[in-house]
C-alpha cells in the first residue's frame, strides 16, 4: 500500500493538505485547520463573555480536543463538517442580527 493509496482514502480538505506536503507539515496544517475552525464554531454559537483565565481554560481545553480531532480528520470529514458548521452558524448570526435591527426599526 503506497503513499497515493493512503491519500485516496482521506477527504478534500486533508487531501489537499497532504499531497503538496511532508507528513509532519501536513498535519501540523491539518491541525491549524481543525483548530481555527474549532475555535470560530465556538466564537459563533456558544461563546459567551467570561473573565480572561476562564476563556483560557476553554481555549486550552479546545486545544486538547483537536489534537483528538486533528487524528479523525486524516480520514474523517472533521474538517469539513466544521466548515459546514461555521457556514450555518455565520448565516444565523447574520440573520439574527438583522431580525433585530429590523425590530429596533419598527
């Protein structure tokens, strides 16, 4: 089983991350990926504003569970469902946010 075997088997994002990279840049970026997205799923749908040690611990937290994620997503949709993820909740964000500029108005 080669190399391209392996890569076949994996989904677009982490396709892509691994055939124009080495393994270990490849899933350093992977976890970049997983990390970011995690964090803006998060800021998006359940951030709330909480003191600066406790935003840490969360982060920290996070952190910790996309080295888990970051091990799925070689041959899992993790980052794609993430994606997906911060799409609706971007959508939903946006439509709130008009929903109550449209109240204040009237």
């Amino acid at each position: 089983m080669g190399e391209g075997d392996v890569r076949d088997h994996m989904w677009w994002i982490a396709r892509a991350i691994f055939s124009s990279t080495d393994l270990q840049t490849g899933a350093n970026i992977l976890f970049c990926v997983i990390f970011a997205l995690a964090v803006i799923v998060y800021k998006l749908g359940f951030a709330k504003k909480l003191p600066i040690l406790k935003s840490l611990l969360i982060y920290f937290i996070l952190f910790l569970g996309c080295s888990v994620l970051t091990f799925l997503g070689y041959f899992l949709p993790i980052a794609e469902g993430l994606f997906i993820a911060v799409i609706v909740l971007g959508i939903y964000k946006i439509r709130l946010h008009q929903a109550k500029k449209g109240s204040k108005a009237a």
